[in-house]
C-alpha cells in the first residue's frame, strides 16, 4: 500500500465520529482539525506542536492564519490539482484566514467534520472546490 492509499484508508475510518469543537478522537469526536490531527498521528506519529484553543467561528480573526502557518511548517505545499491523500484548505469566506481542511480520498470526494453532521465524505463540488485555497502531502515518515 503506497502512502496515499494509506491516508485515504486511515480517513476513511473516520467517518461517523461525531463532531465535537476542539476534539480528536476517532470514532468518539473531532472537529475539521483535529481529522487531520489524528490522521497525521497514524501516519507520521506524535502530533509537532500543541494545538491552542480556538474558536468555531469562521469570522474569527484570533490566531489568523494559523492553520496555513502551521501547514506550511509540517505539511508539504503543492501545486497540484488535489488528489488522493492530499490535504486541502479552505477560505470559507472571502478576504479571512483559512478555518477549514479536509483529507482528499480521491479526485472528487473528500472527508471533512462537518458541525452538527460529524465526519463525512463529500463531493468536491464546484460550490466546495470554489473555496479551496491551498493543497498540501504529507511527510513521508
């Protein structure tokens, strides 16, 4: 199994966890972040840095740009249309940081924690794939 199928195949088993603000425990509760915390600590191990608390909010500037700050550091920046394994973040309103990221499982379809819904697959759609503002791979360990 090649490293994306991996990921794919970890994220995959995500899916139902219910969506719990600041969390990351699979199948128990996990917010955008922390899907991709507890997939990065299947894959490459111990998580680089403690994660400080942040608020749901989207129109929240505290800590703006974190997410791309702390992807930038630890995941691999690509220019790639995404594809599978990759990780994707999104501007969900224009002109504010990147708030949300999910897990490519292949061209169309990626996982994300969703509030009030959990973990999910979804359609990269165009409404979806209009917001997204940078794709990343992870390490290989």
């Amino acid at each position: 199994m090649d490293h994306s199928e991996r990921i794919v195949r970890i994220a995959k088993a995500w899916v139902g966890t219910p969506y719990r603000h600041q969390a990351s425990k699979k199948q128990v509760g996990s917010d955008c972040l922390g899907l991709l915390r507890g997939v990065w600590r299947e894959v490459i191990g111990d998580e680089p840095i403690k994660i400080p608390p942040y608020k749901a909010n989207w129109r929240d500037r505290t800590n703006a740009g974190a997410l791309e700050n702390a992807a930038n550091d630890y995941l691999i920046s690509s220019s790639d249309k995404p594809m599978a394994g990759d990780v994707i973040l999104f501007k969900m309103i224009r002109n504010m940081p990147a708030k949300h990221c999910a897990i490519m499982i292949d061209e169309n379809y990626f996982i994300h924690a969703q509030e009030h819904i959990g973990v999910v697959e979804a359609s990269l759609s165009k409404a979806w794939a209009s917001h997204v503002f940078a794709v990343y791979k992870f390490p290989i360990k």
